[in-house]
C-alpha cells in the first residue's frame, strides 16, 4: 500500500497502528460507560476492608 501511494512503509505502520488501537479502544470505553451507566448499582451490600 504504501508503495500505491508513493509514501514511508513506516508511515503507513505508524497510521495503521494508531487506527488499530482507536478503534478498539475508543469502542470499549464507550461500552464501559454506557453500562455503568445503565446497570443499576448494587447498594444492598456492605463490603468489609
């Protein structure tokens, strides 16, 4: 690809890896928020330290 485009392989990686990681960890994150969001929290219990 990156010799289609006429640029640095390590350009490429670089843009690569940093898509790669954004999309799976923007997507988690968000997933995290919204449950903890949604689920109802357990109140109920007292946890002992």
């Amino acid at each position: 690809m990156a010799d289609y485009w006429n640029l640095d392989p390590t350009i490429v990686r670089i843009v690569f890896a940093v898509i790669a990681l954004t999309t799976t960890v923007i997507p988690c994150v968000i997933i995290y928020l919204v449950l903890d969001w949604v689920m109802p929290k357990d109140t109920e219990k007292e946890y002992e330290i």
